[in-house]
C-alpha cells in the first residue's frame, strides 16, 4: 500500500518543528514500489528538464537486486568478521542464553523426564542488562537518507551496516528504511520513506545502491518523487520521518584508510547506543 499523508508536521526531538505543510507518502513494500513503476510504463524517454532517461530506473532496479557482483563475496565475508570483532571489543553486545533448570517449561530434556528428574525442563535467565526495545514494528528501525553524499564507499558502508544488523539482529528483528526528500512549496512536495528489509538475516551486499550508488539520488530517487509522485521541488530532508533507532545520512567511520579495526569501532560503538542507551538524569 502506498500512503499519503498530507499537511504533515515534522518535529524534531526536542519538539522544534523542521517540516511543516508537506507530504509523507509510506510505501509499506519495497515490491511495491517496483510494482507502481511499472504500472505508470516508465519507458526510454528523455526527461525535458534535466536529460533523464526514465528507462534507467530500470537498470537501479537490477543494481538494487543484485548488488555489486564482484564485491558482494567479500562484503558478506568482511561483514562477519566485523562484527565478530565488535563482539571482542565490547562483550556485553553478545546475547549470551543461560539457562536453568526448571520443573515446567517449554524446552525440556527427554533423558531427564524419562530419569525421572524433578526438574527437567529449562528456563532462560533474564539478562543482567535487558536491551533496548526497537522503535520499529516489533525490530530495530534504520533510516538511511540517500539525500546526502556519504563519506565511505558502497563497499565499506555496506560492510559497516551488515555489521551492524548483524549484532542488532541477535536481539531482534531489523528493519532498513530508505529516505528521500524533495521538499518545496508544492502541495506535494515531501518525504518518501519505503522499506527494503524486514528480519534477522540480511545480505549486506544488497545496500551497495543505496550507500553510495552515484544514481541513487538523481536518477532513482528524481524519478520515483518527481515522475511517479509529481513532487517538482528539490530541497533535502534533515531529519527521520518516523521514529527509528539508527538515523544515517553520512558515515564518518574513523581514518581515511577505515581498516577492519575503524568499522569495527564505529560499529561496536552505534549498537551499544542503540542496545543500552545512556540513561537521561534529571537534576
């Protein structure tokens, strides 16, 4: 479903309103937005104003499926190891299953009952430090914004974000969001948000689009607000349309050369903030 949701105001944290009279339109499905494509038969012409062929989105849609076939083995492999080291730099990040025993519960042992033990089944133990619940539908919530120029290569922030959802995804499903804005004065003008993932397991490599894709704003994103939404103005969004846990509109990962050990810093230090955020004190 494709929803619209005009004269919408955006607020900030704080409560500062940012956007105010603009429209949020929410893809529930990343297929169907493909879908809406091809129901409006963008075909090989020329754009008027800036020279796009409207055809192309045809080709991000193949680079949006397949990634990037020479890199997509490493960065699955380097996504691991990532996070394996993040692991090793901050422990607590592992979800670690104790158990105890018990006379009820769901999981049990069959040599124990047929010993006859008074108690066997087991529990899982709370956690000394229980996580934070995710801002999504039952998930983490990650925005990406692909208004703004990052500062890494689709090869390392696909990397750093497969990292990341693979930490997160011990807890909890994750959801990746990806936002356009084209704000203006337009009545129609606004904020595109649509899923790409919802769940535990993710291909990493399938962000290289999204993370730095040099069609990933003018060509796909224009055509999607501008040819299939009628939006006409080209102003960039700043801040997450709905409430999410990761907000990324650039990546700033550590030295120029971002070795293994600066992603896995960057990493090991964004799913603390979102697993065990610093609690707020007032005084």
């Amino acid at each position: 479903m494709i929803k619209r949701i005009p004269e919408s105001i955006l607020r900030t944290e704080n409560g500062n309103v940012v956007y105010n009279n603009f429209t949020l339109i929410i893809v529930d499905n990343f297929v169907e937005l493909e879908a809406a494509c091809k129901a409006a038969k963008f075909k090989n012409k020329s754009d008027s104003e800036y020279g796009v062929q409207w055809g192309e989105i045809w080709d991000c849609f193949n680079s949006i499926h397949k990634g990037n076939s020479d890199k997509n083995k490493d960065i699955v492999t380097t996504a691991k190891k990532v996070a394996n080291m993040v692991l090793e730099i901050e422990p607590e990040l592992e979800q670690r299953k104790i158990w105890t025993s018990a006379e009820i519960s769901d999981v049990w042992c069959a040599g124990a009952i047929a010993e006859d033990h008074p108690e066997p089944c087991f529990l899982r133990k709370k956690a000394v430090k229980e996580p934070a619940q995710g801002k999504g539908e039952g998930a983490y919530r990650i925005i990406i914004n692909t208004d703004h120029t990052w500062h890494v290569s689709p090869q390392q922030g696909a990397i750093t974000m497969g990292a990341i959802i693979l930490v997160l995804a011990q807890y909890s499903p994750v959801e990746i969001w990806i936002q356009q804005g084209w704000m203006g004065r337009s009545p129609m003008d606004g904020i595109t948000l649509f899923p790409i993932h919802r769940g535990h397991i993710y291909n990493p490599s399938n962000l290289w689009f999204w993370l730095g894709d040099n069609r990933k704003d003018f060509v796909f994103s224009y055509l999607i607000n501008h040819r299939l939404f009628n939006r006409t103005s080209s102003g960039v969004s700043t801040i997450p349309a709905l409430p999410c846990d990761l907000y990324l509109s650039s990546m700033q990962v550590g030295s120029s050369k971002f070795s293994k050990e600066d992603l896995a810093t960057y990493v090991a230090k964004t799913c603390k903030n979102i697993l065990f955020p610093a609690k707020s004190h007032d005084f």
